[in-house]
C-alpha cells in the first residue's frame, strides 16, 4: 500500500505529537468529559452563533464544537504546522462543519476587528500566551453584545496527584467569573 503525501504527513505529525501517556491517562478523559458537560450548558440552543476556539492543538475540541454549534467555527492557532495539519485532516475526514483557520497570534491582532457569540481558550493556551491578562482582555473585546468566554485551564493539584480543572465563563460586559447556568 502506498501512502499519499497527506497521508503521510498526518501519520508522521500523529506519530511525534500523540504517543506521551498524558493523551492516555484517565485524567484525560475525566478533563475531557466534565469540560464538554460545562461548554455544552453554556452554548445557547437554536440560534445562529459565532464561535471561536483559541489553541487548536491536535484539533479534537475544535471538531467536537463544529458538531455541537453544527456550522462552521473560528479555530485560531500561532503555529503554522498545527493550522496546516489540522485542516488537513478535517478535509481527509469530510468534517460535516470544518473549521476556519486563522494562523495567527491574537496578542498581533489575529482576530482583527471580528466579534464571536461564544470564544473558548482551552488547556495551556492562556498560559503559553505569556501574556494571559492581556489575551483574555482581548478575547473579552472580541465578544459580541451578550457573548461568553469560556476559558478552562488546566493545572496539577498542589500536593494531590492529578490535574484540577478550572472553568470560568465571562460575559461581554463584565470580566468577573459568572454562576454556571442551570
């Protein structure tokens, strides 16, 4: 069998980015659930919606998005391969709501003067930023009248093993965490 050259460019960047025991672990998979349970409460229902994700990494949080919001998401990422890669794959894939990739820094102005219903800031991106106040300052401009920022890091619990998950949602008009929706 003969690989074509997408496909060997995916299984080559899969190959050096995915064997760490991190993507195996049961805290990934805990983070994981309990992320997804906390965005899907709140993304409204049935409305036409803007949405954002800052720090594509290997993709997966940007493709479950598209399936959850069921169009096309903004996925933003400064590192060229990572856009590349990941755009690649949702083509391979038939993505049914494929992402649009911005390749940039948003700290350089990579989101411009466009605005989102919901942005999402997932793992270690605020962190790797360098500048984690201004690019949450800048995200929270980004948001349309009414938009929600859902920011989630993730860290090592002090003195426990594991990792802790910590979630926050802000409003457009407001940098102050708010009360999870019921």
């Amino acid at each position: 069998m003969t690989l074509s050259a997408d496909d060997a460019r995916l299984l080559e960047y899969y190959v050096q980015r995915g064997h760490g025991p991190w993507n195996l672990s049961l805290d990934a998979a805990w983070l994981d659930y309990e992320l997804r349970r906390y965005v899907t409460d709140r993304i409204p229902d049935g409305r036409p919606m803007r949405v954002c994700n800052i720090g594509i990494g290997v993709g997966l949080w940007d493709d479950w998005l598209g399936y959850v919001v069921g169009d096309v998401i903004t996925s933003v990422d400064r590192d060229r391969e990572i856009c590349d890669v990941f755009a690649l794959r949702q083509r391979r894939e038939r993505h049914p709501h494929p992402a649009r990739v911005i390749c940039g820094d948003v700290l350089a102005g990579a989101l411009a003067s466009e605005t989102f219903d919901v942005i999402t800031c997932i793992g270690s991106t605020l962190h790797e930023s360098g500048a984690p106040d201004g690019l949450r300052q800048l995200l929270t401009a980004s948001l349309a009248p009414a938009g929600r920022l859902i920011v989630a890091e993730v860290r090592e619990n002090m003195g426990s093993p594991g990792v802790a998950l910590t979630c926050t949602s802000t409003g457009r008009d407001t940098l102050s965490p708010q009360p999870p929706q019921k």
